[in-house]
C-alpha cells in the first residue's frame, strides 16, 4: 500500500485478527471463572502471564492492589498510550458487564502493537486495573501517579448501545446516622425520640425534593440498620445513600444538599444526626473526543457504526472517570444486545460469551490498537487531544 499509515493499521488488524482464537480463549477462561472485586487472582495472573511471555516488563500489586498490574512495552523515546483492562467480575451474576471482553480486546491491541510498532515508536502501557465494579481500581492506580505521563488512557466497553463515547456521571456514597432516645412505645409514649422515623423522614424528602434536582442528579437510598425490636423505640438508625450527578463538581454540591437535608430532618424530629462521605466515590466521565472518533473511524472497518449518545440519557458511573480528567481518555460503547436489554443481567452475562461477544471483542481489539498507534505515532492528534482536555477542564465539563 502506498499510504504507510494505512499499512500500519493493515498489520494491526491482521496481528488481531491472527490472535482472535487465543483472545477468545482468555475471555471465555475469565467468563468461566469470575471473580468478585479485588479477588481477581486467577484473571490478573492469566493476562499478566500472557503480556510477560510476549516480551513486556510486568510488575504485579501495584498501587498496593494485589490484582493490578502494569505490563510495559518500551520501543525507544515518544508518547505513551495506556489501554485499560477490567476483569472484575459481579456476585451472582457473573460476567454480566462483559469485562471479560474489556479484558481480551485491551489484550489483543497491546499485544498487536507491541508486534507491529518499529523502533522509537514510544510505550505501550496494558494496565490490569480491578475492582471497577466496587471500589474503584482505577481511583487507586491514578492517586498512584500510574497515568502520569501517559499520553492517552484507551478502552472500550460492551452494552446494550453503539455509542461513541459514555455518559457516566461522578458518584459517591454517603452514610446518615440518626441518634435519638430509646423507650417502651406504650409504657413510656412520651419519652422516646424515634431514630427510625426520623431516617424515613429523610427518605421522603428525598423523594420529593429529588425532583427539582438538575439533569444526572440522583439520590437513592437503603437502610442498613432501623432498630434492634418493635417494642423498643430505635435510638439509632442509619441509611446508606448513592449519590450522582453529572460533573464531580456538581456531586460536591449534591453531597452538601442531603447533609442540608439531614440536618432539617434532625432539627425537626428532635434527633442529632451525623453524615459522613465515604471516600471521594468516582469522578465524571471527560470523554476525548479527539480520540473517540478515531476509534469510531477504525471500528466501521468492522461494520459497526457508533453515533452520539441518546440527549439526557446516563448510563451510570465508572472509575474510569478518575482516569479522563487526568488524561485524554476514551470509553464507547459497543453492543453485543439490542436497545431494550440491560446489562447487570443473566442474558448480558450469556452475550458476553456469544458469537456476537466474540465479534466485538475483535473489533474493538482492531480499533484500540489503531487508535493507540494515531497517538504514537501523530504529535498533532495528541496536542489535539490534551488541548481539548484543558479546554473541558476550564470550562467545568
């Protein structure tokens, strides 16, 4: 071929494409034996194994994370691409977010450029990141400094849509603890000061007030402790909430809203209440898209066509997100169901060991390693690229 940067991604298909049974191989092995956040021994050692026979520089329990690994692949000086590999699997159901095929696809394109790409053509970095679906893996390997000087962070993600890039919000969790007074309820009707109805106080202004809340917004809430017996007026009790919102800097402001809350609910009931964040929870998604229509222009070589996300639809939280505001960084997704199913369940978990897993696992294998090559080997695209992230990081986004 005449255009070189047309057989370079001529060689980056066929190296994928050469590998697609033993691919296909590790993603059934993880969808056979999933294993629940941070204990996702079997996958870390079975995909570290796999980079380390093929020549890169492995390191395991990194970020103090036993189940994370940084495999490296060093072709002389230049920019650094890192692709991101999930493995973690979800109790009881399994592979039902498909991050077996995350874990393949990112293998794939790792292993195909490190084949492929010629002296000073830069690194490659494969980073086994757990623990996505609790947790947040990817939260500890940036606090690491494991993104720092990485050029760009490349990964894809199955669904139920083909969309170039994700809608996921920042998240967090926050517990409230209701302190009142315990008494008999008939014996002593006046001396008790409910805990429990304080906690359900909460619960409905929650619901109500959840209505004027912005776009991506989102409270909802469990009870994890209500009282110990119902001839005793509950002292203590305590909800755990979920938190979103569409930006982190909006979630601060959400946080805030439901310790106001709380505190409302307190000073009404009589009660002393205490709301503590558990730790910083997950940033928003930034997406790149610099990068994402990139990595859609490679993927349509497969015959999948990514459009736009659907206006004010959000598809949940990732610790990717800690990841973009870091790095330009790519999340689409790509379906192996049609719109109207969901992942989180048993049929998802069945598509993730599916023909039609298989087919996208390749393809996103193929368009992750040509993305990750425009980075290398183009300085343009990549100024592009962290220009466009200064850019949202200005503006809030």
């Amino acid at each position: 071929m005449g255009d070189p940067s047309e057989d370079l991604y001529t060689r980056l298909r066929r190296e994928c494409a050469r590998r697609a049974d033993d691919l296909w191989e590790v993603g059934r092995a993880l969808h056979a034996n999933p294993e629940p956040a941070y204990e996702e021994h079997g996958a870390a050692r079975l995909l570290a194994g796999q980079l380390r026979r093929a020549g890169f520089e492995v390191e395991r329990g990194v970020a103090g994370l036993d189940t994370a690994f940084l495999a490296r692949s060093q072709k002389g000086p230049g920019r650094c691409v890192a692709l991101l590999m999930e493995y973690d699997a979800l109790p009881d159901l399994g592979h039902a977010c498909g991050h077996n095929l995350i874990a393949a696809a990112g293998l794939g394109a790792a292993l195909a450029l490190h084949a492929v790409l010629g002296e000073d053509s830069g690194s490659v970095l494969a980073v086994g990141t757990p623990a996505e679906e609790r947790g947040g893996g990817k939260v500890a390997l940036a606090d690491a400094g494991v993104f720092d000087g990485v050029d760009a962070a490349l990964m894809f993600h199955p669904g139920v849509h083909d969309w170039s890039w994700a809608p996921l919000t920042a998240q967090t969790q926050v517990r409230v603890g209701f302190h009142g007074r315990a008494a008999h309820p008939t014996g002593d009707p006046t001396g008790g000061i409910d805990a429990l109805a304080a906690l359900v106080q909460l619960f409905n202004t929650a619901a109500v007030v959840s209505r004027r809340l912005p776009p991506a917004s989102h409270v909802q809430g469990i009870v994890t402790e209500g009282g110990t017996a119902t001839n005793i007026v509950p002292a203590y009790a305590e909800g755990l909430f979920g938190l979103r919102a569409a930006t982190t800097t909006a979630l601060d402001s959400l946080v805030a809203e439901v310790g106001g809350w709380a505190e409302g609910v307190a000073a009404a009931t009589g009660t002393t209440v205490e709301v503590t964040r558990l730790g910083r929870g997950y940033a928003h998604f930034r997406d790149s898209d610099v990068l994402s229509e990139r990595f859609a222009r490679h993927i349509a070589r497969s015959g999948i066509r990514l459009t736009e996300p659907v206006g004010g639809v959000f598809l949940g939280s990732s610790d990717i997100g800690d990841v973009s505001v870091r790095v330009p960084a790519i999340h689409p997704f790509v379906a192996i169901l049609g719109d109207g199913a969901s992942d989180h369940t048993p049929a998802f978990a069945r598509a993730a060991a599916s023909g039609r897993g298989r087919e996208v696992m390749l393809a996103a294998a193929e368009a992750l390693a040509c993305t990750a090559a425009d980075v290398l080997t183009d300085a343009g695209l990549s100024a592009r690229a962290w220009e466009r992230l200064r850019e949202q990081e200005a503006a809030g986004l």
